[in-house]
C-alpha cells in the first residue's frame, strides 16, 4: 500500500488523577505518516504539547512490539483499536483516512481504575497471579525436557494459553469488566503440562478467589473477550477454567 500523510483530530481522555474527574479534549495532529505506528502518533501529539507548555498525556508502553501488554488503549470504540489480534503498539496509522477523528480512552473497568489520563492501575492481574503460586517441580536444564514427555496436542494448547500478555483488553471489552478469560488462560496453560499438576487444585481455587475479591464481573459469555483479545486467546479455556474449578472445589471438600 502507498504511503500518505494525514490529518488528524483526536479526542482524548484527560484525568489529572485517581480522583479528579476526567473529560475529553480535542487535538489537531498534522502530517501523520501512515507507516507510523499509533504511539508514534501519540509521541507527536505529546512533543506538539511539551512545546506548547502543554501537559504531555499519560500512557503506558515498554516494549512496542506486541509482547508486554502494557499499552491499553481503547480507541475508537474497540480494545486496542480497530485492527483483530494486534495490541495499540501495533497498530499502524494505515488503519486511518485523512481527516478522521479518533477517540482514545482508558480501559474502563472497576477493578482497573484510572491513575492518570490513558492509564490504568492493572496490579490487580498481578494479584491474581501471585494467587496462583509457583510450579514446585524441577523442570531441570534445557536437555532434561526429553525426561518429562508432553503430548503434542497438549503442548500447544498450553503454549497457546502462555501467550496471553496480561493486557486486560478482555476486561475491557466485556460489559461485565469479566477477567475470566485472562484467568482461564494462566490457569490453562500449567493444568495442561505435567508440571502443573501439583499445585492444579489450589491454584485455580486460589487464582478465582483473588479474581472475585479484586471486582471483577462474572462470565455470561458473550464472547467479547475472545474478539477483542490481541493474542486471540481462545474461549475454550473458559470452559477448561471452569472444569478444574469444579473439580477442585469437590477434591478439597
Ligand atoms: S486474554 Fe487476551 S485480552 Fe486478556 S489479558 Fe490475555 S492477551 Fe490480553
Ligand atoms: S507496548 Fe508492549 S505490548 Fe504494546
């Protein structure tokens, strides 16, 4: 695809803090290539404000390059924008035309709340996953895997569940701010391997209890999770979630 400039009107979420109520505020951004990714974007927007004597928005990012899940940005409507299984780094400007608006927001969840402009405090994913604990298996060195064998079929579901960045876009995009399908994917991806088995029936037990104490809503499956997910995270670990949760609650009564 050619190359082209654009000219951009964006409408961004500003919030000076946890508390202060926050509002939309409208920027002109000019001459916007369409190679650019949208945090470069964002980049120009926030060096056009610095010279201005602007405040610059706040927005998280590390890596850029689809593997941190630090950059959540609900734009236009849709986690991580318009673009299927690609988070907001890499989301290019091509996905654009001249003269659009855009529309860029904070996730919006409960459990997710907003520390300033476009970011949002999402430790409670941590919490969740400290819940889980640790595999107490000695996985050895690397020439010590062919001792432990692994079905095929296993290994990748599970890789496929590993691939989960801990974004929250699922949150996000679910109207009940669900985090199963976040949950559903780290507890898959040991339930699956033999080295998860140890710690299989506390660590879905404990990982659900921290899900449910840190507000999120409940799963009425809508589906939502699964389409907006930039690693398209399949539901099906939902269902596999809500198996060993059933299993274990029976194995520890
Ligand atoms: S399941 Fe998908 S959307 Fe949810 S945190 Fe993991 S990568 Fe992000
Ligand atoms: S900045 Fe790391 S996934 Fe986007």
């Amino acid at each position: 695809m050619e190359h082209y400039n654009m000219n951009l009107t964006l409408k961004v979420w500003r919030q000076k803090n946890a508390t202060a109520q926050g509002n939309f505020e409208n920027y002109q951004v000019k001459n916007i290539s369409s190679e650019m990714s949208f945090l470069e974007m964002i980049d120009v927007l926030n060096e056009q404000l610095v010279a201005e004597n602007g405040e610059p928005i706040a927005f998280d990012h590390d890596c850029r390059e689809g593997i941190c899940g630090m950059c959540s940005m609900h734009i236009n409507g849709r986690a991580h924008g318009p673009w299927d299984a690609t988070t907001t780094c890499q989301l290019h400007m091509r996905a654009f035309k001249d003269g659009d608006t855009i529309t860029v927001e904070p996730w919006r969840a409960a459990a997710f709340p907003v520390i300033r402009d476009l970011v949002v405090d999402r430790s409670a994913f941590d919490r969740i996953q400290q819940a889980g604990g640790f595999v107490s298996v000695n996985t050895g060195n690397a020439q010590d895997a062919n001792c432990l064998p692994v079905p095929k079929d296993d290994a990748d579901l599970s890789f496929a569940a590993a691939s989960c960045i801990g974004c929250g876009a699922c949150v996000a995009a679910c109207k009940n701010s669900s985090a199963m399908l976040f949950v559903s994917a780290k507890v898959s991806q040991f339930a699956l391997l033999p080295q998860g088995q140890p710690e299989r029936t506390s660590r879905v037990l404990n990982m659900v209890a921290q899900m449910d104490k840190e507000g999120f809503g409940s799963c009425t499956n809508t589906g939502a999770c699964e389409a907006e997910c930039p690693k398209e995270i399949s539901l099906t670990n939902i269902a596999r979630l809500n198996r060993e949760y059933v299993k274990a609650s029976f194995l520890a009564e």
